[in-house]
C-alpha cells in the first residue's frame, strides 16, 4: 500500500479540486463537496485539523479531515452543522485495511480513531472486527423521486392529505394567497440568511441556542456556504409566503443527482391550525416532480414522525471506531458490556 501522507488544514485549498474529484466518484454528495467544507473549516475549526490522503496527491484512494480528540485518539472534523462526516473513500477500496494504515500514521501514537457520521448509501457500512468496529448513528429519510407527483401524493397518508386540504381551504377563507418562492441568486443569499435566522429567533430554536443569527459563526457559515452553492447554480433557497407575510423557508444545496434539506423554519406565531412548512414542502415536492432535475431528496436528520407522512425510505448512519491494537477494541467491548450491565441494574433496582 502506497503511504498515508497529512498536512495542515491550510493546505485544504490547494487539495480541494482532488478531494471533489474523489467525492465525485463516490456519488458526489453536494455536503462533502469543497463548497460546504471550505466555508465550515473558515467558521468552525480551531487549527489542530489535518487533512490525510492515502496514495498519490493527484489520485488518492481515501482522504478525511482529522482533528486530536485527547492524547490518546483522533476523531473527524464535526460540527454540529455536517450533516456527514468528512471521509472519502473511491469506491471498492478496502475500508479496513485503509483505516488500520491511517491509525498508524496519526501523529502521537493515539490507540483509537473515530470516524463520525458515515452514509452507507456513500460508504457501505463495513464488516466489524477485529480492531475496527461500527454503531449505529441515527436512521435518516430520503424521498426518491420517480413518477408523477399525483401518484405520489395519492400514496400518502390520508391525513396529511385531507391535513393539507383542509388548510388551503382554511386560507382562501381568509383570502390569503400563498406564494413558493424559490432564491438561486448569490447576490439575495444575506438577505435570505437574516430573514432565516428572524424565523428562527422567534422560535423554540432560540431557546434551545440552536437558532441561525446572521452575525454569528453558524449564520456566516450558512452565507458564505450558500453563496458558493448559488454561484455555481446549486444553491436553492425555498420560501413561502402568506401574501407578503414569509411563513417558511427551506435552506438547501443540491449535486450528485440529489436535493439536500439543511435547514427548515416556519413563523411560530401563525394560527396553530396552520402548518406553513407542510404547505410549503407539499408545493416545492410538486416542482420537483414536475422539473425532474432531481432523482432524490435527502433530509439527513434524524427520521421523525413527521418524515414519515412524506416517505417511508429509511437508512441508517453510522459510526466506525478503529483501534491500534485489537486488545483495544476488545477491552473497549468489554467495557461497553459491563456499563450496560450496570445501567440495566439500576432500571430494575427498586
């Protein structure tokens, strides 16, 4: 095997047309793409990243971003804002036999890596063993798109049909009109941004510190990511409108064949009858059906019930932890088994 090299995250510009290059063999998921890592990096790093590619500068086979997680291990680059860890392998490469190598590479001797948030739809899920092992991270939807939107729709749920009936009719009582709007100009992404992140800080997002603001790392991150999206026409920005009222929007990027749904909010303060961002997602699924631009819609959240009135497509992601030693991995397995033992005892203890 040709050797593991690393160098600073700053080098990240020059490596960036390999890392797409090889991201584009993998399917090209548009949140593994130069455009959202470049932006993510600028807001959220905090210098200890390195990026490691295995094999010629030119063609590796496998690249990630690492970053030291204690002495002791190394773990992906992370925020909370990546839906995915960032981990390219070119497919049909061997995933263990790779990672063992990068392990032993890591500066500081570590005895573990972990490798965050993986989509098997990208990166198939390997076998456990021996000193590599995986967990299930959360179970995620996707909505193929094939056919005709009425077909669709008429295999949706009966509720949320007669749901979605019953609001419209609720609105043209109310003589509101209803607008979809879709933003793809770079030069309107701030605006959309600030308008966003006003949703977002009249919500429960605020209380829970989870909240888009403009003037933050999180909202200039959002910028200047969907400012690069946008500039190459794969930035769409959804909003919807109750006559000049902006009720809800939908922040997403799109590539590999696919139309990714980052961020979702609504106008809490609307009638709780109302359900903006359903309206809103009835009309752009519409679209989506109708253009054929897209194959799929990826949601990568963490499924809820809600998804499930829109598609019953589900996946699981995953996490793989690979250790210097396979003593490692099994005292690892042994401590994991007696913690669940020992919390199993205190659910049953009087």
């Amino acid at each position: 095997m040709r050797p593991w090299q690393f160098a600073p995250i700053s080098a990240f510009a020059e490596l960036a047309p390999v890392w797409d290059e090889l991201n584009r063999a993998m399917g090209g998921l548009p949140i593994l793409e130069s455009h959202f890592l470049r932006p993510a990096l600028e807001q959220f790093a905090d210098g200890r990243e390195r990026i490691f590619w295995h094999g010629p500068a030119g063609a590796p086979d496998c690249m990630c971003i690492l970053r030291p997680k204690t002495g002791l291990s190394w773990e992906s680059f992370q925020p909370s804002q990546m839906p995915l860890g960032p981990f390219l392998l070119q497919p049909g490469a061997n995933f263990p036999g790779l990672v063992a190598g990068l392990l032993r590479r890591l500066p500081g001797l570590p005895l573990g890596l972990g490798l965050s948030q993986q989509d098997p739809s990208a990166i198939p899920r390997p076998q456990a063993g021996g000193a590599l092992r995986t967990l299930d991270y959360i179970q995620t939807a996707s909505l193929p798109i094939r056919g005709t939107f009425e077909a669709y729709w008429d295999a949706r749920g009966k509720n949320l049909r007669q749901n979605m009936r019953k609001q419209r009719k609720q609105l043209a009582a109310e003589r509101i009109q209803t607008r979809l709007e879709l933003i793809s100009d770079p030069g309107r992404v701030g605006w959309a941004v600030e308008a966003y992140a006003r949703l977002e800080a009249a919500g429960w997002k605020l209380a829970e510190g989870t909240a888009v603001a403009g003037d933050t790392a999180q909202g200039r991150f959002y910028r200047a990511m969907l400012e690069r999206f946008c500039s190459v026409g794969r930035g769409r920005i959804y909003c919807y409108w109750f006559d000049d009222r902006l009720a809800a929007m939908d922040l997403c990027v799109a590539g590999g064949g696919g139309l990714v749904i980052l961020k979702t909010s609504y106008d809490e303060s609307l009638a709780k009858s109302l359900s903006p961002a359903f309206l809103m997602r009835e009309e752009s699924f519409r679209l989506l059906f109708e253009q054929g631009e897209f194959d799929r819609v990826e949601f990568y959240g963490r499924a809820m019930d809600w998804h499930l009135r829109w598609t019953d497509q589900l996946r699981t992601l995953y996490h793989a932890n690979a250790y210097r030693h396979s003593g490692v991995a099994l005292a690892r397995d042994w401590l994991g088994r007696r913690r669940a033992r020992r919390q199993g005892a205190a659910a049953l203890a009087p």
